[in-house]
C-alpha cells in the first residue's frame, strides 16, 4: 500500500530506508495497472523510464556512486508524481487530450515539470484530460472520458480530471494540473483531493498548452494541505521564459494574528439558481459547507496559536458576471493561442505515413467538437466591428468583478466558498448540454478572472459518497494565507 502515501510519508520512508523508490514506484504501477482500466486516467504510461527513475533515486539515496547525479536526498526524490496532458514534458508524449497532438513529444520540460524533476521526483505518466483544458467533466477528451473513482458511473470532473482521479485513487503520489477557470479546483473537489490555482503569475506557464493566456494557471494536486505547499513551494518562482511571472512569491504556511473569513452571500443563494439557467446549489452541499462554516466559528480561535476566527457575512455583486465574461474572453483567447495548431507543425507531417494519416489529423479531425466552438465563437467576439461589443466590454466588466474582490479584502482574510454547486454528476449528464457545462464553473470562475489563488479542499462525501469541495480564495500572492486556512479545515474542523 505504499502508493497510498502523502509527500511527506514517503519522503521520510525513504529517508529511513523502510522502503526504496522502485517498491514505490512499482505500487503506484500496479495501482495503475489494476485500476486504469476502469478509470482511464492515464493517456500514457511510462513504466520502464519510471522504474529507470526510481533505481536511480534509489542509488542517490543509498548513497551509491553513479557518475555525476550523486548527491543528497532532495525534497521530492524517488516519489512518483503524474501530469496532466496540456503540459509538455520532455521525450514523453505530450498529446493535451486531442488527436491533432497524438505523436507530440516535445524537445523540453514545463518549467514546473523542469523544477519538479530537478528535485528528483519520477515521473509516471501523462493524465487524460478535456483536450486542450477545455471542459468541466473531461468528456471532451479524444481518448475517452475519465471515471470517478468514488462511483464509476460519474465524471471526475474537469478538465484535469485525469490527474485528480490519479490522486484520488492513489495511483500515484501528487499530480500537477492547470486551470484556466477552474480545471484543478473542480475535479479535486469531485475526487475528494486538494488542488490549487495560484495566483497569477506565480508560477511559470512555459510549456503548458495555452488555453486562455490571461488566465492559465499550473499547480499541485495532492492528498493533503501540507503536500499541496511542499509542491507549491518547488514550483514558484519568476521565469524568464515567461514574462508574466512576477518575483514576490512568499507562500509558506503562516500563522495569522487573526483570520477574518469572508462568506460571500452570492455563492450560497442567487448565483447558479434558475435566474441564471442553474438549478441552484445542492442541498447536500449546501449542508456540507455551512457545517464546516459552523466548525470553524465554534473553534473561535486557531488552535496552535490561540489566534481569534471571525465569520464575515460579505457580498460579490459582480460575481453573477463571472461566467458570461469568462465565455467570452476564454474563446476569444482560445481561438488566437489555437492558431498554432494547425495541422503541419508539431510532428505531424514529419510522422504521417500516408495522406489519410494527415488528415486524420487536421483541425476538422484532430480537435473535438468543444475545441472548434470556442474557436467559433473567439473568432467570431474578436471580429472587426464585434471586438467592442464582446471582448472590450467583457474586459471592462473582468475589471468590476476584480475591484469586487479587492473591497473585501479590505475587510477580510480569505473568502470561504463551496468548489461547485453539485457533487460529480453522471457521464453523459450535461455532455450534450454546453450551456449546462458552462454553468458548472459558476463557483471558480470570478477567482480565475481576478487572478486570485483559490484551493479545494475536501469537504465531506454525499449520503450517496460522493466527495464535496470547500474552496478558499486570497488576496493576491497571500498563498500563505490560503494555505493556512486550509490547514485548519483539514486538521480541525470536523
Ligand atoms: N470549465 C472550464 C472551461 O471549460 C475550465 C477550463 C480550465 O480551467 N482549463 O473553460
């Protein structure tokens, strides 16, 4: 059961010689292999190359000579992780969950994969996903859709939804995800994981696919609050391949004098509701979070330091905005960063054996259906004569949702939200309802246009088992803050 472990288990195991990278790594494997098949959270799976990691985490461990990787024990050598898709990892497959990519291997790591596997850490393989990012229930993948592995009958979420099952399921240690406007929060509170959006601009997006390039975000997913900062405190950090990453980026878990907890009224009544097009929040959800809200007002203080919580009733007006604006600037973005893709480049040709082969992998065959509407619909907003009307306008309104949340925070620490307004629905559910999946982001969107970081952490599970995220959005970079919250939901309040 060694693939069960957190970080930090298996950091110390290792440390102590109980058990070596190869065993962990070859449960992790086994996990795979038993339970994939059933799941599918895996595109690919890189078991030689992985067990060719581990023998050598284990000889730097052991202290055994060979060549010039010998040295100390880093923080995350040995322990096997996953990716996500959409991120380019070196001399491994990369597809982003479309068949237009279906033979890339990219030249290069991410940046992130990069500090990751410089830290030692081995890598599996790479997660199913919606292609591209675009999605809520990764059935908008070319490779299947991903099974929830509390009930397979359901979605894991999306679009990291390979990633979170992966966790979930312990078919591997941690994962990293990106999310544009929810793709980590959403399937780790579906799988019962924590995930975390950074903010902005904190941790390199070099070599993730784009999506939409004022949003995207890459980060951990994990088992624990503690594991999500060990990775997070690996990852950060400015880029020169990135000019978006910024340089302050203190995220470690601190201790506040006090912790002001905003609850912002919107999420828990008119947002997600039948005005909107939604069938409002799940009762059970609803019951899930203000239970947790309860908890942490009958602890008053944080326990380690006899620090004063306070529950802040405050509201977000602008926040019922967040998903018609993300749906315009998302494709707008999309349909630009997508024009790379153009069927000739990426190794496509280079690898086609006949014609047919090359058009199997074109736009109209290579992308899903979901990848060619929001090319549709960004070219359509971003048009001469419609730019203003749709892209400058939801422009204008991103910057009255972002001075929304800038006003709270002048009143409180971090806001405490549900993740999603329903637990994992049923494959097929919303699949041919675009707008229902739109909607599905109604909780995560207004953080991500706002560039702030938000986390999920597990909530409780449904009478039915099914797991329910409770999200925790900061102020910009307060990382350390979210993070703090989020340990005390987790170790406290139960
Ligand atoms: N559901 C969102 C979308 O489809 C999530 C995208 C993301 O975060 N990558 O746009």
């Amino acid at each position: 059961m060694l693939n069960r472990l957190t970080i930090q288990q298996a950091h110390d195991g290792l440390k102590k010689k109980e058990f070596s990278s190869v065993e962990l790594t070859r449960a992790c494997l086994k996990r795979i292999k038993e339970r994939n098949k059933d799941i599918n959270a895996f595109i690919s799976v890189f078991e030689k190359e992985a067990l060719d990691e581990a023998k050598k985490a284990d000889e730097l461990i052991s202290g055994k000579p060979f060549g010039k990787a010998q040295g100390k024990q880093k923080a995350l050598t040995g322990i096997p992780f996953c990716v996500k898709d959409a991120i380019n990892t070196k001399d491994r497959r990369s597809t982003g969950a479309a068949k237009i990519l279906d033979n890339y291997v990219p030249p290069f790591d991410a940046t992130v994969i990069k500090k990751i596997r410089e830290q030692g850490a081995v890598l599996l393989g790479k997660n199913n996903c919606d292609a591209f990012g675009h999605g809520a229930s990764n059935e908008n993948s070319m490779y299947g859709p991903v099974k929830n592995p509390h009930d397979l009958t359901k979605v894991a979420g999306g679009s990291s939804g390979g990633t979170a099952a992966a966790v979930a399921d312990d078919m591997c240690v941690f994962g990293i995800g990106e999310d544009t406007g929810g793709s980590i929060r959403q399937p780790a509170s579906f799988c019962g994981v924590v995930g975390l959006r950074p903010s902005y601009g904190r941790n390199s997006r070099y070599g993730i696919m784009p999506m939409a390039s004022s949003l995207d975000t890459v980060g951990p997913i994990t088992k624990t609050v503690e594991d999500c900062a060990i990775v997070e405190e690996i990852i950060v950090g400015p880029d020169e391949l990135d000019a978006t990453t910024v340089q302050n980026h203190k995220s470690k878990i601190i201790n506040q004098k006090s912790l002001r907890v905003g609850v912002p009224r919107e999420y828990f009544s008119a947002i997600g509701g039948p005005a909107f097009g939604g069938n409002g929040m799940d009762g059970e959800v609803k019951k899930l979070i203000e239970r947790k809200i309860e908890r942490l007002k009958d602890l008053k203080t944080c326990p380690e330091r006899s620090r004063r919580i306070t529950i802040v009733d405050v509201s977000l007006p602008m926040t019922k905005y967040a998903i018609p604006v993300y749906y315009i600037i998302v494709p707008s973005e999309d349909s630009s960063n997508l024009g790379r893709l153009d069927g000739i480049r990426y190794g496509v040709r280079a690898e086609a054996e006949n014609l047919y082969d090359v058009y199997a992998k074109s736009r109209a065959q290579g992308f899903p259906e979901e990848v060619k509407r929001r090319i549709m619909i960004g070219t359509y907003a971003l048009s001469a004569g419609y730019y203003d009307a749709y892209y400058r306008k939801a422009q204008k309104v991103r910057t009255l949702i972002i001075q929304d949340f800038n006003q709270v925070f002048n009143n409180v620490d971090v806001l405490l939200t549900p993740t999603s307004p329903f637990p994992a629905f049923g494959i097929e559910e919303k699949k041919n309802d675009v707008l229902a999946m739109y909607l599905a982001d109604v909780f995560v969107g207004a953080a991500a246009l706002a560039g702030l970081p938000a986390i999920s952490v597990p909530a409780g599970k449904t009478k039915s088992g099914l797991p329910v995220g409770l999200q925790i959005i900061g102020p910009r970079l307060k990382e350390n803050l979210v993070f703090h919250t989020a340990k005390l939901i987790e170790n406290y309040a139960h």
